[in-house]
C-alpha cells in the first residue's frame, strides 16, 4: 500500500511541515480491545440476546462478528485515519477481506499486550506493576506468516501501537525499556513504523499525585532522548493530565506529535469536551476505543469526534445533536440528555 493513499501519511505529513489546520486532527479508532477484554471487547449485547445457555442473571456480551462488523462499518464510514485492530482481527479483516486496500484508513496492529491491559474478569493483572509482553509478531502483522524478504509488498499493516508503562519501580522499568529496545532494532530492520502508547503509572509510584503528569512527561522525553529518528515513534498516544501537562510536553519538542487516549467510557460529555480540550492543548490525535464502541450509535459517534476536531461545534452542541441523531434513529440512549451533558472527569474545564 502507498501511503501517500492513506489521510494519517498526509496529514502527518502536512503536521511535519508546520502548515497543519484543524482538519489535519489524526482520530483513531481502538478496536484491539480483544487483546485487553477478552470475552466482552465488544461491550453488552443490549439487545438482550444471550447465547444458548448463558446465565441469565449475568451480562449479556456482543460476539467477535458483533465486533467485527463494527470495525468493517468504521471503514466503510472513512471518518476516522487509522482503525488499531488485534493482529487476528487484522488478519481477518485487513489481510483475508482486504478492507483496507483502498480506504484512505491505515490499518495498525497492537505490537504487545503488556500486563497492565490484561483487563480479564476476576483477574487482578492491572492491579500489579506492569511487564513487558508481546503476543503477536511483526511478520504475522505485516504480511500473515513469518516472511524473510522483508523488501515485498505487505499484505497486513506496516503500523502497530507499542506501549509502555512506567511504574518508577526500576526493576520493572528497567526490563520495559529493555524490551522497547530489543522491539525498535526489529521493527527499524523490518520497515515496521509504531506509535508510542505511554500510560500513567498502574500501581502507587510513591510520588504525589500532582507530579504524576511531570513524571510521565519526563519518562517519555527521557526514553526517547536516545532514540534517533530511525527509530522513533510517528505519535504519541498518552493520558490527558490536564491542559499544564499537555502545554509542556508540546512545547518542549514541537517534532514530537502527541496523541490523548480515551480512557473509560463515562458521558458523551466527557468524551467531547475530552477531544476538544486535547486538540486546544496541544495533542494533534486522538485514539478513542471505549468511548466509541460502547455509545449506543457508534458511527454517530465519530462523526461528532470529526465535527468536534473539524471546529464545526462544540462539546455541549454536540451531544445535543447527537442525541438528536439517536432519537432519529428510534435509539433509547443510555443516559437522558440532561445527564449526558454533565461530567464525570475533574481535570477537565467546561467554560
């Protein structure tokens, strides 16, 4: 695939250059949450159908089609650049449906599933310092089977998320960094490109909670100081802590394009002033997955995040019409608008 065909390449492009506009705003779609979710990635079935034999009294969860027809309805939309996807849903979709062949979407596979994701009911994986793990492989991504010619054409995606989570333990960070670098000497050797997803701390770094947004900032910057630009990430993809945050990583390196993660689902609210206080700040992408795939009309949705991004409305305006869409659509929403209008994420301003 010639990426100059892709919105992400041209756009990055245009951002490289210092002539960007608002319509250059990277948004992404997270659909690798397989790799973290399990069973219920797809989020409730709230149609109320259950599979043969399923308890009754326990929540009711869309199946992997479910799911996929999701990601295949995203792509036909073409509102988002790129749609992450689990390397077996990639497989699937990318490589055996060939969807994205000729969508302006660039496809991008999750490169390793480090612990703190390993979000699996009953378990207590995210609640532990998080360690260094990949599942899937670089040539299962590229091109669906182990390739020694690393000069043909893939067949998959040439793009993954890698992610990383300081715990400011050094024993755990000290084996995190370790296994970034082992990853970035293959992914240089195999023309593979890779963002950088960088979480908060998972468990009590022994610092105050203030200074966690610096502890982050300086992590990645401190990481990356010895990465040349063979081997550095196209974008960040990290928490929003806040606009004082957000200001100092951007101005810092104005070559480093930053990238806000979604987080849990809360208000449609939470999710519109979230991507419109990012884009104020600083962050030039945004990689929503919860936040999508469990609003009640998905692709209604995005099209607000474009509309958001684009400065066509604001926040408030937003989830106004799209709760309008939804009523238009004969969809009960899962909160009445006065409701959805509220926040639940303190660190953001609503003025």
């Amino acid at each position: 695939m010639i990426h100059s065909q892709k919105t992400l390449d041209q756009k990055l492009k245009r951002i490289a250059a210092g002539n960007d506009t608002r319509k250059d705003f990277i948004l992404a779609d997270a659909k690798d949450a397989d790799m973290a979710f399990g069973i219920t990635a797809p989020g409730p079935n709230r149609a109320g159908s259950c599979p043969h034999g399923y308890d009754p009294k326990q929540k009711c969860y869309k199946t992997l089609d479910d799911y996929q027809q999701q990601i295949r309805e995203v792509i036909k939309q073409q509102l988002v650049d790129i749609v992450l996807l689990s390397a077996s849903n990639l497989e699937r979709l990318g490589i055996n449906e060939g969807l994205f062949k000729n969508s302006p979407i660039t496809p991008a596979a999750r490169a390793n599933d480090t612990t703190d994701v390993w979000a699996v009911r009953g378990g207590k994986y995210p609640s532990q310092p998080s360690r260094h793990f990949r599942t899937a492989t670089l040539d299962h991504i590229k091109y669906g089977k182990l390739e020694n010619n690393h000069h043909r054409p893939y067949i998959g995606a040439d793009l993954g998320l890698y992610s990383v989570t300081f715990t400011n333990n050094i024993d755990w960070d000290y084996a995190a960094l370790e296994a970034f670098h082992e990853f970035r000497i293959e992914a240089e050797k195999k023309k593979f490109r890779y963002f950088l997803e960088v979480f908060n701390p998972n468990v009590d770094p022994g610092i105050d909670a203030a200074t966690v947004g610096g502890f982050l900032n300086d992590s990645i910057i401190r990481c990356l100081a010895g990465v040349t630009s063979a081997g550095r990430p196209l974008f960040l993809k990290i928490p929003y802590n806040g606009p004082g945050p957000l200001e100092e990583l951007a101005s810092y390196d104005s070559n480093l394009v930053i990238g806000i993660l979604g987080g849990s689902a809360g208000t449609t609210l939470d999710a519109f002033q979230l991507i419109h206080d990012a884009q104020k700040h600083g962050a030039k992408v945004a990689l929503f997955g919860r936040k999508i795939n469990l609003s009640e009309h998905p692709l209604a949705f995005i099209e607000m995040l474009r509309r958001i991004t684009d400065g066509d409305v604001g926040p408030v305006e937003a989830v106004k019409a799209y709760h309008g869409t939804l009523q238009k659509n004969g969809i009960s929403p899962q909160r009445p608008l006065d409701e959805d209008l509220t926040t639940t994420i303190g660190k953001l301003s609503y003025s």
